[in-house]
C-alpha cells in the first residue's frame, strides 16, 4: 500500500508537471500574438475615430453597435448576435457656460443635470462634506451655489479608493444641496490631474427634492474658486447650461461566442461597455475593455484552443449612466436559466495590466492565487479579493464568480469622463499587454474552472 501510495503521488506529480507546461506554452502563444501581431491597437482607433464618443441613445452610439457588430463577424467566431437594451437619451445641450466675477471657468454639465433656464447668478458657499452642508444648513445656503470642493486623497495609492471617497459629492450633491435651497452646485473634478479639463460624470436626483443644475468644474478653477471665496466672500458666480433628458431609446448588447466543445451550456462571460460619455473619444473608459475583449477571443481563437465551456464576449451597452446592458444581460441569462462559470470585466482603461481581483469566495479567490506562478512571467502580481465590475456586476445575484482586469491606475483619473479621453493617450504595448492578460485569465478560468464548489468538476 506505501508503495502504491508513492506511485501515485508520482504519477500526480508528472502530471501536474506537464499541465503546468502545456499552460505556460498556451500563455506564451497567447503574448506572442498579441505582441506581434495584434489587433487591438488598430481596432481600437478605429472605434475612436470612425465612431467618437458615443454616450446611450447618441447617434454614435447605435454607430458603435454595428461597428461592433460588423468587426465580430470579420472574425468569423462560432455565432454573433444583438441582445436589444432600453437605455436613456440624456442630451448635453449647446449651452456650457459658466464664470466667476465675470471671468470665464472651465465646466462640464453633470450626466443627467436639468437644464438651469437660462443664466443664473449667485454667491457661492464651499464645503467639504455633506455633514457641513448641513451644519451651515438653509440659512447660509438657500438662493446660492454649493461648491463641492472634496478633493481626491493624495496619500491613498490606490486611485480608485480616493475616487470612491468623493465620488458621493457628484452622485448625489445636487440634491443634498437642494434640501437647503441652493440654486445650482459646482463640483470639483475627480481626479488628481491639476489642468483646465473639467471631467464630467453619472449624477442622480432624490425623489420629491426640487433638481437643480450641476456641473463639475476643473481642477485649477475649482482651486482659484476656492482661494477667491476666502479673500472676496461675496463673489458671483454665473452659470448657463441648457440639457436634455429625451425618451428612453432602444439600443443594444453586442455578443460574441466561441462554443464549448465539452460544456458549452456553461458559459464564461467576458467584456466591456461599448459606451462612453459625449466628451473626448471614450478610448480608456471603456474603448479599452471594448478592445481587450475583442482581442482576448480573437487569440483563443488563433492560438488553436479549443475551450471546455462557451467563451462569451459581451459589449454591454449604458454602463455610463444607467447600466442597463448589464442588468438586461442578468435578466436574459436568469431567465434563461444560463449557468455562468464565471464573469470578466475590463473597464479600468488600457495602462499596464497589473493583475486581478475576483469577487467570490476564499476558495475561489485562492485558486486565483494558484495560478500566479504561471503569469507572474508578464508582470502580472496583482491576485485579490476585490471588485469584479458594473456591467458583470448583476450576474453576482446568480452567485457568479466576478473577475475585474487590473491596469496600473495612476493616470486613469487624468483622462476619466474628460476631454482627454483619446485614442492618442493610449500606448500600443500597454494596451496589447492587456489583451493578452486577459486572454490568459479566461484560459485558466476555463481550463480550471472557479466554481467546484457549486457543482463544476474539472
């Protein structure tokens, strides 16, 4: 029995062995591609120039989606197919204007605002946080403008935490300061990137609260703003917006499959949002994601493999101000009964890819882990418990596994929502070694699977 024992801890270990090479080739066919001759960048400016910006219900938008359509075929995959979506029509308006004691700002109207009914003029009162809005209450507020002026926390190193601690102010700034009868609200840009490039953004109403205007501000006059409050406390400022929120339209999800050839009812869904603001050209937020996912199937694909599961691209529609494509999505696959494997999402722009982090359990989390030897090679050493992403974001209630591309973040809030959001700030190889990253991933999630735990064997 002790020899018995011996040899199959041998025959384990030869095979492990061999499974470790057989992933270390496949991984290194798939960067070799992608290094040389990838499509990524090409298609990437294709979506940037032939189509633009492209924010929910825009005519670019619905361009986007044959764009998208047309592309997937050329790669000839296993099957290509729209999955309709309602989204909403949010207009910017050919107004944008605003100035301080007469001299002009540079603004950006929040996704979603009101229109301000032509110029409104007012002083100013500057906060930090809504508790100090609330401590000045109605008396120091009502008829003025409230200018949100949180900024981004330098000493975090994570950008994305430091967005997360001021995003609140543009979310739902307007109507916090509604409540106390302001007039309009300036909030300042959430970046750390100090120019004249107001960043625009997502922004919501309370129900019953009077909506009012509001725009975000660029960092250098969101600073001047702020010194002039304190050396001349009675200055005006002006603003003249004019948006619109049109009917809902009908749009859609773009959806690519590469077949199973063992399960291919078990599905490993991966993407990114095809749309983008109305500002700059959309390239890091989310034309990026829109190329590595692309891309990340079109290697498979090259390469030879042949997948266990069905290999799901998915460009989701209105992650910008609405989500919708990926709550359709959720729906369609519940409804369905879809069992999904797991989840990838890259919407964190087209910089170096560090790594991954995975929404799931500990098990699932440390089978990720496993698999760092395998891709630490690239550069690749980021493996965490963490957030998956929007668009895959409702597939969670279906106790799906969530995967999220991790770029290197420190110059993603540079461009955000901005007009610098452009093809020409995004690098070719970052870019491409993102593709290849993610392609990796999706290989070693269908080779190994993340859910034995709710009855997948591998």
């Amino acid at each position: 029995m002790k020899h018995f024992s011996i040899l199959v801890a041998f025959i384990c270990s030869i095979s492990l062995a061999q499974a470790q090479t057989e992933d270390s080739l496949a991984i290194r066919k798939i960067f070799d591609e992608a290094l040389e001759n990838g499509h990524s960048y090409k298609n990437l400016k294709s979506l940037c120039k032939d189509v633009g910006a492209r924010l929910s219900g825009s005519p670019e938008a619905a361009k986007a989606v044959v764009w998208a359509k047309e592309l997937l075929e050329s790669y000839n995959f296993d099957t290509v197919w729209l999955q309709p979506v309602k989204v909403p029509h949010w207009v910017r308006g050919d107004k944008e204007e605003a100035k301080l004691n007469g001299v002009p700002m540079s603004i950006k109207t929040l996704g979603g605002s009101v229109f301000s009914n032509g110029l409104i003029t007012a002083n100013v009162v500057e906060i930090q946080s809504f508790e100090e809005l609330e401590e000045l209450g109605r008396e120091q507020i009502e008829g003025k403008f409230v200018f949100y002026n949180r900024a981004f926390d330098r000493k975090l190193i994570s950008t994305g935490q430091a967005y997360s601690g001021c995003v609140g102010q543009r979310w739902m700034g307007a109507s916090k300061a509604s409540e106390y009868g302001a007039i309009g609200v300036f909030v300042r840009s959430l970046t750390h990137h100090r120019d004249d490039n107001a960043h625009t953004g997502s922004m919501g109403y309370e129900e019953g609260i009077k909506k009012i205007p509001a725009v975000a501000l660029g960092i250098k006059d969101s600073e001047i703003l702020s010194i002039m409050l304190k050396e001349k406390p009675a200055s005006k400022a002006s603003m003249n917006i004019n948006p619109q929120t049109l009917p809902d339209k009908d749009s859609y999800n773009v959806i690519a499959e590469i077949k199973g050839k063992i399960e291919p009812d078990k599905v490993i869904t991966f993407g990114g949002h095809l749309d983008s603001w109305d500002v700059g050209e959309g390239a890091h937020d989310d034309g990026a994601g829109v190329a590595h996912s692309i891309e990340a199937l079109r290697l498979l694909k090259k390469i030879g493999y042949e997948p266990q599961y069905t290999l799901r691209c998915v460009l989701f529609m209105n992650e910008e101000n609405g989500n919708n494509g990926g709550k359709t999505y959720a729906a369609v696959a519940k409804e369905k009964g879809e069992f999904h494997v797991a989840a990838l999402e890259s919407d964190a722009g087209g910089f170096v890819p560090r790594g991954f982090t995975l929404d799931g359990t500990k098990e699932q989390v440390e089978l990720m882990q496993s698999w760092e030897p395998l891709l630490r090679p690239y550069k690749l050493h980021i493996f965490d418990k963490g957030w998956g992403g929007v668009d895959i974001g409702p597939l969670k209630n279906q106790n799906t596994p969530l995967i999220g591309l991790r770029p290197d973040d420190q110059r993603y809030f540079d461009h955000h929502h901005s007009d610098t959001d452009v093809f020409e700030n995004v690098h070719r190889r970052e870019l491409e070694l993102g593709c290849a990253s993610f392609a990796a991933m999706i290989y070693l999630v269908d080779k190994y699977g993340l859910g034995a735990d709710r009855g997948i064997t591998n």
